[in-house]
C-alpha cells in the first residue's frame, strides 16, 4: 500500500511556490513599466516614489498628440501581418517537400537554414543600409521591411512546419493520391486541414516575433515605415531619457502582443501537442 | 476488367537492388497474396504497382496497357493500408465519398454508392464520426468503403489485417473473401502471414530478397514446394529438413517432411528421439522431439503432429516413421528433385 509514491507535502508547497516566484521575476519589468507610465518623468526617476507617486495619465495624451502612435502601430500592424503570410507562403510547401520528399540533403539543408539565424546581425548591418538605400532605394519601404522580417524568421516557420507535417502519417498522403489528389490537393485538402493548429500555432509565433523586432526595424526606418519599436527608440531625447513617456510607448507598443499572446495562449500551447489519428 | 502484367520490373534504392527484375501476369478476377518474411521486398512490389514508387527499370501493364508513367490515380486501382490512411478529420462519409469527390462524379451517385457500401459493410450508424471515433475494425471497414465505391480494376491491399487482434483478424479475412467473390475483381494482397495466404489466395506468390521463389496455388506450394524456402514457408508448423547421411539414403542433399506426415509409435519406428514439449491444441498435438541423431540443423528439434488422442508426456521416447510419399527431396541448390 505505502508503496505507491505519494507527493510530498514539500513538493506540493515548494514547486508552485517557485513557479510563482520565478513567473513574478519575470513579469516584475512589465509590471514596473506599466506603472512608470502612470508617473511624470520627474517622479519616474524619484526613488522615493517608487510606489507611491500621484497617478497622471500625461504621458499618454502626450503619446498621441506629438508623435501619432496610431501611425507607427498600422505600420507594426502591416508589415508583421505581411511578413507572416508570405513566410507561411514559403515556408509551408518548403516544409511539405522536406517532410514528404526527403532527399540525403535534407538535413543538411535544414541544418544550413538554422545556421543563418547564427549569423550576428551586426555583421551584415553596412551592406544592409548601403544596399537598400543607395542601390536599390527600398530605405524605408513596407516592402523591405515586410522582406527582411519575412526572410530573417523562414528558417524557424520552415522548421516549426516541418515538424509539424512529419507527424502526419504518410500513408495518409498516399491513399489521397491513390485517390487523385493533385500535389497542391495534397497540401490544401490533407496538409493543412491536419496540421491546421500547428499552421496556427507557427504563424501567431512569427507574427510576435515580427511584432518585437528591432534590430533592423530601426536601423532600415525612418518614417514612412517605421514601426513600434521604432517609436520606442526615438523616444531616447539627446537630452537625456524620459522615463514616464518612454513607459507610456513601451507599454503601448507591447500592450497589443501581450494581449493576443494572452487569448491564443491555449494555441500556442496545444499546436506543441498536436497528433493525427495513427 | 483487371489484369496486371509485369515486365522486368526492378526496383533500387540508391545502389540497393530491393526487387531485381522479375515478371508476373496477374488474371483478371484472381485473388493473388504476395507473401514472404518481413523486408522480402513484397510491399515494395506493390507500391511499384500502385505507382506510389517509381520503377528502376521495366514495365507495369494493366488491362494491356501500358502504365508505367501513369499516376497512381489514373491507374483506376484501389489500395487498403496497414494503418488505414483514413482522412482523421473527415467524417466517415465524407472518407467514403473522397475518390468520388476527386473524380467529380455528382452528388447523386455519390449518395448512392456511399448508402450502398455503408450498408454491405455495417457502416450505416456510423457515417457521421470521424475516424478517431471507430475502432480498429470498423475503421478498416471505412479504409475498404473507400475503396470499393471507385470501382476499381483492381484492389491492392498492404498488409491490412496487421493492426487487428487475432479474432477480428479471422472475421475481417472471410469479410474481404465474401467481397471478392462478390465483386469477382482483382485483388492483391501482401502479408507476412502465410496463413492468410494460404487460406485466401487463387494464387500465392513467395518472395524472398525480392526474388518470386515460387508462384502458384496454395495446395500446390504446400505438396510442391520449388526448393527449400518455399517448403519451410508454407506450412504450419514449419516442414522438417534434414540434411546428412539421412538425406543421402535418398540421394539428396535435403529432405523434408512435413509433421503432419510423420506417423508416431511408442515401440517402432524409423527414427528414435526423446519428447520435449507437447504443445495441445485439442484437435491436434504438436510434439517437438529431440535427440533424433538426425541433422535437422539448430535446435535439434523435429516437430511432429498428431491427432489429439495421443497422450505422450515430456520425456517419453517415441518412435517416427515418415510416410515415404510425403517424402520431399531438394538438391545441393535447395531445389525440388522429382
């Protein structure tokens, strides 16, 4: 009888109680910055007012009034949408061909599309600006946003995807040649109806990725396409940080992903656990 | 219509010849089972014929013509996967009307035929699950459903009876025989187990490394057997070989004798051996012997069955003595001497 391993009452108290613990480390920045907005840039660097500080909603009305939030978030809004598509466009019959029609390079390729997420950014940053803005003229263009966010997240949709496709069976790809399935029948009528959540689940992780970029969002942006992160940055005045509106465009820049991350949680989770009937 | 030719058709993986080039004519209406040990090559030969593989070399002919560069659909064939391959996010009915579907036969026909395979195969209460909802029967059901309603040249079956237990095993292999002397098309069917082969097929091909040893019908595998590997194939429990001076009172390399044909006496005989396990099946007796002085290679084991009212006990010498007709002889080669 006493055999049967039972929890203890230490580990029943003590994992929630880290869990809890390591999840309020993590959030503390967030929380801190939402409060920080509700401060003036005085109070903002006071450490008497922490906490405790007369709430004023400033920051806020300053945030539409001088730099149109509006703007910056529609183009955030365009170009991960955009870039999303059209990595899922690529990326989703590049997934099927490896899964279903490996060759011996396979693995090599897959292998060669992770490492180019090896490679600093930094690295390319001069051929990068030289070449969109003196060559070909794409500075500051959805466009060449929509491009760069798509190619720099492919090599994780196609491997997300290609996990995805390989845990449908393929005998099931088979029987709907046998039964006269044309290759593109095969992706829309078997491929993505049962790998829908995983579809789903790689497109809403790409679309935050997208969403948070910044590295070259604000390196290859000035106005036209310039997106949230691009607005944070340029909240960094010559003449020092100010702390209250800079929270103010942060939490308003982040507000929107943590709040879809929030309704598609149940998505993110289960696209992991995703299996087909075997 | 449904008959299958084959032309020195080959199959390599890379450098891997996995089928060299054989030939096989296939009747319309037969009932044919590839058979052979696991990696024999058999599934292979049948994708090679569904046109899910591509050939190395050779030629498929169906009905006279010539299919080798045909896709799989257009070769108006029919296949049952080991797993099923259902559709798991259709509806039993929409799996059933897929091919049709695909074809764009009209919604009318359609029902029809999806009402009229449903019915045949005790499918009617189910048509609105989803595949995840049958069990393992009623779902290889679903996978045959879909087939029938293409009405196909030919059925191509892989292995399907693998993923079932033993019981509905039994019932799904009279269910698949009734609908092919109801259809009276061409099936073809693969399986490890010669069991099912032997009790379906019209026509039984062997295979072993991707060579047919032998084809033809069940009875005469089982008292022709071309060479030594059909003769140990075929048949349950497995024919005794025995090799040596034994063999050579025959002037033969091996001879064989199945333990069915192996009279057994407790005080004379041809051989002498001690009993080691009886294995009672009620009707029969298998008795495996031991210590025969016989070469009958590893284990030193020679089977022998008997009909059930025999009572012998482990530890009990018997005496064996082969029914000299029964008696099969094979070459250096392994091959059949008459």
């Amino acid at each position: 009888m006493a055999i049967v391993a039972q929890t203890s009452r230490f580990s029943r108290i003590a994992w929630p109680t880290l869990a809890w613990v390591v999840g309020l480390i993590f959030f503390f920045p967030i929380f801190y910055m939402v409060l920080t907005s509700f401060k003036t840039d005085a109070d903002a660097v006071n450490p008497d007012m922490l906490f405790s500080f007369t709430p004023t909603l400033e920051n806020y009305a300053n945030m539409t009034d001088n730099y149109d939030y509006w703007r910056f978030a529609t183009n955030s809004v365009i170009v991960s949408v955009f870039a999303t598509l059209f990595a899922l466009v690529v990326g989703v019959p590049c997934a099927y061909a490896m899964a279903f029609n490996p060759s011996r390079a396979t693995k090599d390729v897959l292998m060669w599309m992770l490492s180019t997420k090896m490679l600093p950014a930094a690295a390319v940053l001069y051929p990068m600006t030289f070449l969109t803005k003196n060559v070909f003229g794409l500075f500051d263009t959805h466009f060449l946003v929509i491009l760069v966010l798509c190619l720099i997240n492919l090599p994780i949709v196609v491997w997300m995807l290609f996990t995805y496709f390989k845990d449908i069976p393929k005998d099931i790809i088979e029987a709907g040649k046998m039964d006269g399935l044309t290759t593109w029948g095969e992706v829309k009528e078997i491929l993505i109806p049962l790998a829908w959540g995983g579809i789903v689940s790689t497109a809403l992780l790409t679309f935050i990725f997208c969403w948070n970029e910044a590295y070259w969002t604000v390196r290859l942006t000035t106005i036209d396409a310039a997106t949230l992160s691009k607005l944070i940055e340029g909240n960094r005045a010559p003449e020092g940080l100010f702390f209250g509106r800079l929270s103010a465009v942060s939490t308003a820049a982040v507000g929107p992903i943590i709040v879809l991350g929030w309704f598609c949680q149940k998505q993110l989770v289960s696209g992991v656990a995703f299996g087909a009937v075997k | 219509m449904g008959s299958i030719v084959l032309k020195d058709v080959n199959k390599k993986f890379g450098e891997t010849e996995v089928i060299p080039p054989l030939d096989l004519e296939i009747n319309d209406g037969e009932f044919v089972v590839f058979v052979g040990p696991s990696g024999c090559g058999k599934s292979t030969l049948l994708r090679l014929i569904a046109g899910l593989e591509d050939l190395t070399g050779g030629q498929v002919n169906i009905d006279g013509k010539d299919v080798t560069e045909v896709s799989p659909a257009k070769r108006g064939l029919s296949m049952v996967f080991q797993s099923y391959a259902l559709y798991p996010h259709m509806t039993v009915r929409k799996n059933i009307a897929f091919p049709m579907r695909m074809a764009g036969i009209d919604q009318a026909t359609q029902d029809a035929k999806i009402d009229a395979a449903a019915k045949s195969l005790n499918l009617t209460d189910y048509l609105d699950r989803k595949p995840g909802q049958l069990s393992g029967g009623q779902r290889q059901r679903v996978a045959i459903g879909r087939a029938i309603v293409r009405e196909p040249s030919a059925f191509l079956f892989d292995e399907p009876l693998s993923n079932l237990d033993a019981a509905l095993r039994v019932g799904m292999r009279l269910e698949i025989m009734e609908l092919h002397k109801k259809l009276n098309t061409t099936m073809i069917y693969v399986t490890h187990d010669q069991v099912e082969a032997m009790t379906m097929a019209d026509k039984i091909v062997v295979l072993q490394a991707g060579v047919i040893e032998q084809v033809g019908s069940p009875l005469e595998l089982y008292h022709k057997p071309r060479n030594k590997f059909v003769a140990g194939f075929i048949g349950s429990p497995k024919m005794n070989q025995i090799e040596g001076a034994e063999a050579a009172k025959h002037n033969a390399k091996t001879i064989g004798i199945r333990p069915e044909h192996v009279d057994v006496s407790k005080t004379e005989g041809t051989w002498k051996g001690v009993v080691g396990v009886a294995e009672h099946l009620g009707s029969d007796t298998f008795i495996h012997v031991h210590e025969t002085g016989l070469d009958v290679g590893e284990g030193d084991l020679f089977t022998v069955r008997i009909s059930g009212n025999i009572e012998v006990s482990h530890g009990d010498t018997v005496y064996l003595t082969p029914q000299m007709d029964k008696l099969h002889k094979f070459d250096a080669q392994g091959l059949r001497i008459e």
